[in-house]
C-alpha cells in the first residue's frame, strides 16, 4: 500500500458555550485536520488541537510547520503492514520550527505535538481499514505495552465542571449527579473564586460517594499552594491537576512534601522527556496524558508505558471541542489500556456544533459508552459538515 495524498485542513468549530478556565477562555477551536488516502482508495482522518499555552503551537504555527515540512520524501517506500506504518511514523521528522515559532513558544520538545498526533491518526486510521482492524490493535503491536494491555468491552467517562457563575455550576452539579457519574473534575483557581465554598457546595451536592478531583490550570504558586490544598483537603479531594505554572513545577518536588494531595501533571506532561523529568525529580503523583498535546496515538501509550513502569498513575484527558475524530482515538486507547485512573473525552453533542463524524460518540448515563469494533478509528467522517468548517486546506503530499 502507498499514501497517494495526504491533505490538511485548517477547520473552525465553535463551542456551543463558552468553556473557561484559569488559564484561558475558549468559544472556537482553530483545529488542525489531515486526510491521508492510500492507492487503493481508503482513507483515514486525523486531528489535532494546537494550545500556545501547551504546547506553545497556534493554528498558523502548525500550518507553517506542515508547509515548511517534506512529507512526501518521508514515505517514499511502500508501506507493506500495520507494524511498518507505526515504525515510519516514528521516524517523521517535522521542520524545524524556529524560522516561524512565537517568541514565547516552549523551548522543550513537544512543539509540534498536534502536527504530528493529525498526521500519526490520518495515516494509521486509512492503514488500520486497509487491514481491517479497529485502531485499538496498534497497542497490542507495540512490546512496551504488554504489561498494560486490555480489551474492555465498554468505557466509563468522567464528568466536568467548568467555571461558571455559581448558580451554573449548582445546576451543573445536581444534573452530573442525576447522569450517574463515578467521578468529576472541578475547574478551580479563577480569579474571585472562592474555592472553599465551591468544593463545600459540589460535595454536598454529589455526595461522598462521588470521586472529586480538581484541576488548577496553573493558577497557583509553590509557595501558596500547601496552605491553599490544605483548605480544600476536608472535602476529600482525590487528586489537583497542573497547580502551578511550568516554570515553578520542579519546586514540586520539595513542595509535595508538605502536601497529603496527590499531583497530576498536564501542562508539563507532553512528551517522554517530560515524563522522564517528572519521574527523576519526584515531580507528580499522576500523568495527564492527551492525545493532541502528547503527540499521537503511540506516543501517548509510551507515556503510559513509562508512568506504569515508575508506579505513577494515568489518566487519558482530552482538550476542549475535540471533534468526533479525537473522541473515536480516545475511545480505542482507553479500551485498550489498562489502569486509566480517570477517562474524559466524549462531550461532542454537549460542547461541538460539529463533530464532523456520522456517529454521534457523546457518552451515555452514567458516562458509559461502548467500544468501537469497525476498522480504522471506527467512525464515518462527515465531509460535507468538514466542507463547512474549512478555513484553508493544504495538499502535503499527491502521487
């Protein structure tokens, strides 16, 4: 089989509301798409969601980035298997972004990462129908991942709430309560938030049974932080995600001595050197591992691979308006992995105006949903809603 084109696609989706949290407020994603069609006519679609505040990418950054790269000379041989593609794939080497990058994206390796998750997803997706398999069977062909290997029949997600005005979050509260589910995310650390009177209306509301985790999305410092955890800790707080900004994470590890509540690492966690640093130095308790922002579908199981071998948990997140393409690749990593302390993903009817998929993948009660069987990402791209969303489009490569 050869990949006779590979096209990308700058697409706007807006957000039915707008998500807000400490670091950002968001009602559109500028989302990178790829469309990868191999000789025989399948094709296979990929998606990825450029953050400055991540990963350091924009939209334009990774459009540079695609133009400036030499796609077509990377697979100039024929790929002749599932287990071939994936070892191509890693060794795709994207242009250097230094001729284009903002002055303030990160200096660390993850630039890139939505690039290369878009392209990894839209070729292994057209391979995997071509071989007719599920994308799922690419963690069984990778040997790292023998030790967290799994095969669910169905999934459990995770509830969110986001910042919003009190009243909001109460009704948001009470009907995540109702839908039944196990765990939920609280966005915490707003400015004027009282955090305290947050965490002690949520759990009277969801009850002790509910599993509570908060996410800070860098709102505070090392030095605040023990005092600040310590007020939250009464009301059984599971873990508290990215507390503080990237430059202040390796004081961490002096600080987490001081603190009973574990720490995820997001924004800090988006690539292997990442993860190998927060490992070393003692940073975190727990990975927040995303698709988009870890670079694909593989190096997110390398991710997982690494926090398991280190006795560290995981959890598969997601970014804010993933379209139904990165909610199917969700789907198959988290029916074939094993240990995902929390799942999140899935909200395309609740949060999307356009999935782009004919499938609607939104969770059901309780935040269950089943696996995806069908070959490739399992899903149907529809590409009259893809025509409707489409800002720029960009041929990367045409036999």
């Amino acid at each position: 089989m050869d990949i006779v084109q590979l096209t990308a696609y700058h697409v706007r989706i807006p957000l039915k509301h707008v998500v807000r949290h400490a670091s950002h407020a968001r009602e559109a994603n500028d989302t990178l798409l790829v469309r990868c069609t191999l000789d025989d006519g399948t094709t296979g679609w990929g998606e990825g969601l450029p953050r400055p505040y991540v990963t350091g990418e924009t939209i334009d950054t990774a459009w540079s980035q695609l133009q400036a790269t030499d796609i077509a000379a990377q697979f100039s041989p024929r790929l002749t298997s599932l287990p071939d593609t994936i070892e191509a794939l890693d060794n795709v080497t994207l242009a250097d972004h230094s001729p284009f990058a903002p002055q303030h994206a990160t200096p660390r390796d993850c630039f890139g990462n939505s690039v290369r998750c878009a392209l990894e997803l839209s070729i292994l997706d057209a391979v995997c129908r071509h071989e007719r398999v599920p994308l799922s069977q690419v963690t069984s062909l990778l040997p790292a991942t023998k030790p967290i290997r799994h095969s669910a029949l169905s999934v459990r997600y995770s509830g969110i709430l986001t910042a919003m005005r009190p009243m909001a979050q109460v009704r948001s509260a009470i009907k995540q309560r109702l839908y039944g589910f196990p765990h939920c995310k609280v966005k915490v650390g707003m400015e004027r938030s009282d955090d305290v009177r947050l965490l002690r209306r949520v759990r009277r509301i969801m009850g002790r049974n509910v599993d509570l985790r908060i996410d800070a999305n860098e709102a505070w410092t090392c030095n605040e932080l023990p005092a600040t955890l310590e007020a939250l800790s009464p009301f059984g707080i599971s873990c508290v995600e990215q507390p503080v900004r990237h430059t202040e994470v390796p004081e961490l590890a002096a600080v987490r001595q001081h603190i009973s509540i574990p720490i995820m690492l997001d924004e800090s966690l988006c690539s292997l050197s990442d993860g190998r640093r927060a490992i070393d130095e003692g940073l975190c308790d727990l990975f927040n591992i995303r698709l988009s922002k870890c670079g694909g579908f593989v190096p997110s199981l390398r991710l997982a691979v690494l926090a398991h071998q280190a006795g560290l948990g995981y959890q598969l997140g997601c970014q804010v308006g993933e379209t139904g393409i990165l909610s199917a690749a969700g789907r198959h990593f988290a029916a074939s992995v094993a240990g995902i302390r929390f799942l999140e993903g899935s909200y395309d009817r609740h949060l999307v105006t356009e999935r782009l998929t004919a499938q609607d993948l939104t969770f059901g009660y309780a935040g269950r949903a089943p696996v995806l069987n069908a070959p490739g990402l399992g899903v149907t791209i529809d590409e009259a809603a893809v025509a409707r969303c489409t800002v720029r489009q960009l041929v990367l490569r045409e036999r």
